[in-house]
C-alpha cells in the first residue's frame, strides 16, 4: 500500500490526476504516456522511490497496477 | 491572382490578452514597458521589457502539456487558438476545412531558453538524470509549429522561421505565398517571442540592439526615430493572424477582417558587426516591391508601420529608405510605430504591426510614436506623435527587418482595395515609384 502510495504521489507530481487513475489504467493507452513521458516516470521513481529501474522491463508493463507491483519488487528493501 | 484575405487575430502581449487591448494600448501612446521582474536582471546593461503579464499559463492549459513546453509555446498555442476562434474557424469535421488545406507558419528569434537555461543548469551541477526528457523539444524554435499542429488537428505544411526580428514578417509572407500557390486554403501564421530569461536576455545584450539608457525610467526607454533613441526595448508576447484564401473565405462565410495585398523580402547583409547596410537602398527596393505586388502606388499608400527599432544607425537607414521609396510622398505619407508602446516583440513583431494595420484601416486612425518627442536631426518624415491622428486609408506599409540585413515589407489593405499582381523577378525592371499600378501594368 505504501509503494503504491509512492508511485501515486510520483505520477501526481508529474502532473497527473491521482484521482483519474487505478491499478487497471493503462499506462499508453488510458493515459497518452508516450517513450520520452515514460522515461520522465521512471526517472521520478528511481529518484523518489530509491530503486534501480530497467528500462526494458518497465516499457513492457501495461497497466498502473504492474507498475506498483513491478516497483515494490525492485525495492531494495 | 488569388486574393489572400486576414479573418482571424489572436494576440497575448504586454498590453495584456487579446488585440483590443493591444490596440487601445497603441492608441494611448503609453508604454508598457517596465523594469523586469521575471528574473534578476540588476547586472545587464538594459534592465527593462515588455512583459506579457496577463498570461499565466496554467489558466490555459494542462499540468501535462506546461511540464513539456516553454513559455514561448504556451503564448503560442493560445494565441493561435485565439485566431482560430475569431475568425470562427471549423478544422475537419463535416463542415470543417480540411485538416491538410490547413497550415501554420510560426516566426520565433530565440527559442525556449527559459525551460533551457533551468535544464542546462542541472545538467553540469547535478548530471544528466536531473535533466527534463523535453529538454530537446522544449527548447528548438520549432516546438510551437508542432504544438499548434498538435493541438488544432491541422496537416498540412508546416514551418518555422528564424529570421530575427523580421522572423514573423517572414513567416506571414510564406502563408501567402502558399495561400496564392493554392498548397494551402487556410494558413495560421504569426510568431512568438519569450525573451525574459538570463541567457536569453545576454544574447540580445550580446546581439548590442537594446537601449541601456533606460532603466531609471522604462516607460521613457523606447524612443523611435527620437533624438535620445538608444536602442530597442524587446518584449515577450504572442500574434497570429488566419490567412485564408478569399474564395475559402467566402465559401464559408467568414468576415473578412482586410486583404494581406503585398509583400516583398530581400537582404542587405553589411560588414562589421553583422549590421545592415547604412544607406538602406536595399531596404527601399522591398519596401517599393511590396506596394508593387499590392498593385498600388505611393498615392496610394494612406500609412506607414515603420520598424522602428530606435537603434539609431537603423532608424536613420529605415528614414533613408522610407524617403527613397515614398520619394515625393514621404513628407506627408504619416508614419508611425507602435512598439514604443509595448516592446519590439521580435518574431511576433510584424503580426502585430498588421493587426494594427487592420485596425487603423478599419478606424480611419493614425496611432502616435509613443515617446517620440524630438525626432532626430534629419528625420523629416511626418511622424505622427502625441496623439492619434484621424486618416482615412486603405493601405499600410509595414516594414519589417533583423540583425544581419533581413528585410521584409507587407501592405496590408481594406479588403477589395487591391489586385494582387504578379510579383517581378528581382532587377528585372524599374519601378516606377510615382505611379499607380491599377489597370494592369
């Protein structure tokens, strides 16, 4: 719940609306996240949430809901 | 020839939002120059702008769209929807003009160095993950063309042009062309300037064309063709017109606001310095060629936009220029310029100016030279100062020209005033200054 908090708060600083987003939206699709967006989002969590990212496994995650899961597994706690 | 016509203006300046305000700022002969706030511009020798303080552009747009964009784009794409929304135009659609008959043409001198200046300095205190991904395509003059693109779901051609302070003279000139070569029916052209930033604002210290004699009192600053000019004073802001085909006009009803009737380019590059020729006989042929393509004479002409840039060695060039072309005329043609009032805006420099024009046609109205009080020794034109002028007219010359020799002149008309005529390839004839062109020549 906190790394989904985390992330919630990361995509809100970026100018998203938190409140228009679930686990369910899709990143590209529900919101228009194109390649350079995309790499501003993992950028911000690496940066907020201390974690190591690799790029080609987060281009392949589809919906929020990946992106929390896949963020909580590279935390190094 | 295939009439081009103006239905739409959009503007955001200092004067504040809209061209109505922009007009009763250059009706009132005040500047609204002041000392800059935007950043700490205490150490520069000119302290002093035109600040287009009514935009604030997270009352226009998405968080999203801010994030990924310069200042410069924001007053862009506003100012463009502005135009497109008063000249009441549909793009695509069942009714709509087709999204590929549609085109933009953006002048811009400096590109975003605001967004770039807060990024590059990341970049060598922090490293390169401190650096914003749109820092490539925030920053690059282009980046307001696309957005406009973007935004109004417009396809067809699309350029930029970056031709100092005549880059948006350049950019109207270009719609038109592509207007009368039929490549396009309707065409959103002006420019967009956002110059308040520190390595911005050093360039154009660098550039040596901004007054530093200002500062103690900014109003005062902008002195064109005044004995005490001493430089420019530049603003921020945006201007688009919606240039259009008149039989696309009128197919859909649109009220045509004046015809765009001439217009001529040429170049008069000098060295040292990157400066423009002294004599300015360069200048006068695209001034002459301009009226030529509006098929009009000297008589003809009821005004004169001049730039105006109050760097003394191109006032006294444009003075030479505008007496070699307006040859008997230039003693009772008035001329005036109505950046004074607000800042020379740059690449929106000349959209503004004929948004102006329209109004002084449409008014019968003279602006004055706001602080121009003793025009420099030699300077007899008739200048209108101190207060506007009433003067019926159905042509203005405006006069458009940047760093390096760039020249550009627009006549701007009452619609149905002029029969565009086939421009002549340059030396292939003399023109014959005195005369009227109606009739066919």
């Amino acid at each position: 719940m906190e790394v989904r908090e985390a992330v919630l708060s990361t995509f809100g600083n970026l100018e998203f609306e938190p409140e228009e987003i679930n686990d369910d939206t899709r990143i590209r699709e529900d919101l228009a996240v194109d390649s350079t967006e995309l790499a501003e989002i993992a950028i911000a969590l690496e940066k907020t949430l201390g974690v190591v990212i690799d790029d080609g496994k987060f281009a392949q995650l589809e919906t929020f809901g990946e992106v929390v899961a896949y963020i909580a597994s590279a935390r190094p706690d | 020839m295939t009439r081009v016509v103006i239905t739409g203006i959009g503007a955001i300046t200092p004067a504040g939002m809209g061209e109505e305000s922009l007009w009763h700022r250059v009706l009132s002969g005040r500047s609204a120059v002041r000392t800059i706030d935007r950043f700490d511009a205490g150490s520069y020798r000119c302290q002093v702008a035109g600040q287009a303080d009514a935009f604030t552009a997270s009352d226009w747009l998405p968080g999203r769209f801010i994030k990924r964009t310069d200042r410069f784009t924001h007053l862009a794409v506003i100012a463009a929807d502005q135009a497109k929304s008063d000249a009441d135009l549909e793009i695509g659609g069942a009714g709509g003009t087709q999204p590929d008959r549609v085109g933009v043409m953006v002048g811009n001198v400096l590109g975003g160095w605001g967004f770039a200046e807060r990024e590059l300095r990341d970049l060598w205190a922090k490293g390169i993950r401190e650096v914003s991904p749109y820092q490539a395509t925030a920053w690059f003059p282009a980046a307001p063309q696309g957005n406009i693109c973007i935004r109004l779901g417009i396809k067809g051609r699309a350029r930029t042009f970056v031709c100092d302070r005549a880059s948006g003279a350049y950019a109207i000139i270009h719609a038109a062309e592509t207007i009368e070569r039929g490549l396009a029916d309707v065409v959103i052209a002006g420019g967009t300037e956002q110059p308040l930033s520190p390595y911005a604002w050093l360039c154009c210290q660098t550039g040596a064309f901004l007054t530093p004699a200002g500062n103690a009192d900014p109003q005062a600053a902008y002195r064109p063709f005044d004995r005490a000019h001493g430089g420019t004073v530049i603003g921020e802001g945006s201007v688009f017109l919606v240039l259009e085909s008149e039989a696309h006009a009128r197919a859909r009803g649109a009220e045509i606001l004046g015809q765009l009737s001439g217009w001529a380019q040429n170049t008069d590059g000098y060295m040292p310095y990157y400066t423009s020729e002294p004599h300015g006989n360069t200048m006068s042929v695209a001034m002459k060629r301009s009226m030529q393509r509006a098929g009009i004479g000297v008589h003809d002409l009821g005004s004169v936009i001049a730039d105006g840039s109050a760097v003394p060695r191109e006032d006294a060039a444009e003075v030479l220029a505008l007496k070699a072309a307006l040859g008997d005329g230039a003693r009772r043609i008035p001329v005036t310029t109505a950046k004074a009032a607000y800042g020379h805006l740059m690449g929106s420099a000349a959209p503004a100016d004929v948004a102006i024009a329209l109004r002084m046609i449409r008014h019968g109205i003279v602006p004055p030279v706001a602080n121009l009080d003793h025009p420099a020794p030699g300077f007899d034109l008739d200048f209108v100062r101190a207060a506007p002028r009433e003067a019926e007219q159905a042509h203005v010359l405006v006069v458009a020209r940047g760093l390096g020799g760039v020249n550009a002149c627009l006549v701007v008309s009452r619609h149905g005033s002029a029969e565009n005529a086939e421009p002549e390839p340059p030396g292939s004839s003399h023109w014959n200054g005195g005369t009227s062109a109606h009739g066919g020549t």
